[in-house]
C-alpha cells in the first residue's frame, strides 16, 4: 500500500464557492447559446411546416423550400398541397358541368311537357269525348305531373349535393313548420288514405332554416311513408319537449305501417345507403331530405318502430 498526502492551499481552497458559481454561470450560458441555436436550426423550420399543414386544411397550395433534415417532409406536404388544389378545381369544374347539364335537361324537357299537360288537361276536361279517351288523357296528365316533379327533384338535389342551393334562413316555429306541412299533405291529397296526428309538447322551440326546404324535407318523409302503405296507414308528428340544455330541437314522423326490412334499413343508414336504397316508390325523397339536413348541419335517423312502422327523426340545432 501506498500513501499520497495532498496539500491544497488555504487560498485555494477558499476559492472552490465561487470557482463553482463560474462553472454553473458558464453552463447556464452555453445552454441558452445553444438553445437559441437550436431553436433557429430546427424549430423555425417546424413552425413552417406545422403552417403549411394547416394551410391543407384551408385547401390553400403551399410551396415550401426547407433544407437539410425537413427537405423530405417538405416535399411530400407540397406535392400533397397541389394534387388537393388540382381535385378541388376539378370537382369545381364538375359540378359547373352538372349544374349546366341538369339546367340544360330541365329546360329542354318543361317545354314540350308543358304543352303535354295543356293539350291532355284539355282532353281530360271535354265531356264530348269518350270515356276511354278522357281516362287516358288522365293517365298521361298524372304521369307528366309525375316526370314535371322529378325534374324538379333533380334540380334540388344536384343544387343541395353540390352546394349551389342558396339558403333563406329565418328563425321559425317548429310547431309552425309541422301544421303547414301536414295541412299541405291533407290539401294535395297525398294522405288521403291516411289519418294524420299532430302532437306539440312544446309551442316554444324556434330554429333557424330554410322554412321551405324544411317544409320540403317533411312532405318528402310524409310522401315516402303513404307510398310504403298503399293501403292506408296512420302516420303522427310530434315535436317532443327538449330539456333546457339540448342543442338540439327534434321533430319526429312516425307511420304504424309495415315499416322497413332490416336489411335494408341497415343499407339506408350506412354510409352512402340512401342512394343504395333508391327505388322507383322513393325516388329522390330521401336523398333529398338528408341533403337539407346537411346543409342545415341537422341529423336524421330512420328506424323501424318498436311493434310496426317507421319512425324518422329529424334534429336541427337550436336557436341560441
């Protein structure tokens, strides 16, 4: 073994405080250059990037020019930033197309089918012509009301597809709404084989819609409900009290009829399942009655009833 004696000076010794404190001041120092450092180096070049992420959002092209470990990253964000711009200025130039091509059709099919209905309307109402001829007339007058409707239909749910419907919003009475569109349905004729119940549980509950948009999206479930049941049905709308903190308002049109298969049901409330599910009886009703709650940011849901028939729940956001 051996032994080592170190001598250390007093002055030095006394000293070690404060060459310490140095030590801690230097290294305080070092590690703020370097986070400054660090910061303009690396995350000056993320914030540009995290801006031109969000900028894909706002479907806005962004042009990025990073170096070194971002040069990637970078890349892979404009390259997505452009096929985005591209798709959206074709989808732009698609529905400019259809819009065109539907405006075109409509207008190309009204003409002659407005002289369809004068000449057959005409034939219908002449008491000195045959039975046969004037219940044939009637055929045809109530098939080109028919094709008149569907045009119609067809305008409104490419315009509500594609956004290109303007919207008058008002602040309405959803009792209002109900009365109008079940006393409408009585005076066409469309529940003529029906009975039809109305049920307010609250006078008071006001959204802001389109009021005939929303009147339309009621006769459409109304009109689906009659066509299910050609043999008469009872279909009832209610609009159920809300609790004070629901956002929601809810209107619910119900039918004791033979409701929906399940199967089918399942089709209808997937994604994508109401054009699956249309048919000659429903036509364009029920995509048309999704597209205005859509544009309402409402849901809607169909279920079959507990013993028979169809409940469809419409909820639209609350006026505030």
């Amino acid at each position: 073994m051996d032994k080592y004696n170190l001598h250390i000076p007093s002055n030095v010794k006394n000293s070690v405080p404060i060459i310490y404190i140095y030590i801690i001041i230097l290294n305080t120092v070092i590690l703020t250059i370097l986070t400054i450092g660090l910061n303009r180096v690396l995350n000056k070049p993320l914030n540009r990037l995290i801006k031109g992420i969000f900028s894909l959002k706002f479907e806005k092209e962004t042009s990025l020019k990073e170096k070194g470990i971002y040069k990637d990253l970078a890349d892979s964000i404009n390259e997505i930033s452009k096929i985005i711009v591209d798709k959206i200025k074709k989808i732009k130039l698609r529905n400019h197309a259809i819009e065109n091509w539907i405006a075109a059709i409509s207008h190309d099919v009204r003409t002659p089918l407005s002289m369809i209905l004068g000449y057959s309307a005409m034939i219908k109402d002449d008491d000195s012509l045959p039975k046969e001829v004037r219940e044939e007339a009637k055929i045809i007058t109530e098939n080109s009301l028919r094709i008149k409707e569907l045009v119609t239909n067809l305008n409104l749910a490419t315009s509500l597809q594609c956004n290109m419907q303007p919207l008058t919003l008002s602040i309405v009475k959803l009792t209002d709404v109900v009365n109008e569109a079940i006393t409408s349905c009585k005076n066409s004729g469309i529940v003529r084989n029906c009975n039809t119940e109305i049920i307010i549980e609250d006078e008071d509950i006001t959204v802001m819609v389109d009021r005939g948009l929303m009147l339309r999206a009621l006769i459409n479930i109304i009109t689906n409900s009659v066509n299910y049941n050609k043999e008469g049905c009872s279909i009832k709308a209610v609009v159920p009290k809300e609790c004070t903190k629901s956002k929601h308002a809810t209107i619910v049109i119900s039918d004791n009829g033979t409701g929906i298969p399940q199967d089918r049901l399942d089709i209808i409330n997937g994604d994508g399942g109401y054009q699956k599910a249309m048919n000659k009886r429903q036509g364009l009703g029920l995509i048309i009655v999704r597209s205005i709650m859509n544009v309402h940011h409402g849901k809607l849901s169909i279920e079959n009833g507990m013993e028979k028939g169809v409940n469809v729940t419409l909820r639209i956001p609350k006026v505030s």
